[in-house]
C-alpha cells in the first residue's frame, strides 16, 4: 500500500509495466548498438595453421571476394543463428534470410552454415 503505484488498477499497472520494460529494452538495444560501432575493429593477425586451412578452404569453395570478417562475438539466439568469436573469418552464402531481411546475412563458418547480423561482418 506504500508503494506509488497500488492506487492503480491491476490491468493499468501491468500496462505501465510492459510499457517500461519495452522502453528499457529499447534503451539497452541502443547502447549495444553504440558500443558495438565504437568497439575497434580486429586486427589482422597471423593464422593458425588450422585457421589457415579454413580461410583455404573457404576461398576455393566461395571465392576471396566473398570472405568476411566477425568484427565482434556474436551468439546465435534463434533458429540457424551461429555463435561465432571475434575476428573469425566467414564466408557470404547470400545476403539476406529465408524472409528476406538483409539485416541477416547466410555464411559459411567452414563447417558450419547459418545467419549472423551483417552489421558485424566487414570485407576481409
């Protein structure tokens, strides 16, 4: 009875609710999105010898202008998402989801086949 908000309706108090929690998770989206465009982008580094074969492997099958870069961990959240680390180099398969969202890019991983949000895929 002493908090702010007992005075209201049940149904107007979970509608403030939603309300608030779709707004913080509006703010949290956003931040992540800044951080993500002021994170560095990786740097070249030397492969590993099995990192090297992947890149190999990938070039022949898809071509060098089709290799792209992670520029920061991604962790697949649904259906065919790969989770794939920093700096890891992937494939473009096609430019866009089953529904067509670009936001979405299909990649080869070397072994693994699945989306990831191309907004952290750069040219390799």
């Amino acid at each position: 009875s002493q908090l702010p908000h007992s005075h209201m309706p049940l149904p107007s108090f979970w509608k403030l609710m939603e309300d608030t929690l779709q707004q913080s998770g509006a703010q949290l989206r956003t931040f992540c999105q800044k951080f993500e465009m002021v994170m560095p982008s990786p740097v070249s580094q030397p492969l590993n010898p099995a990192e090297e074969r992947k890149v190999l492997s990938l070039v022949s099958r898809h071509g060098p202008d089709k290799l792209y870069q992670v520029t920061s961990n991604t962790s697949g959240n649904k259906d065919l998402d790969l989770t794939l680390q920093r700096g890891q180099i992937v494939a473009l398969l096609q430019s866009m989801d089953t529904k067509g969202n670009t936001s979405r890019w299909l990649v080869d991983a070397g072994g693994p086949r699945g989306f990831v949000p191309a907004a952290k895929l750069q040219p390799y």
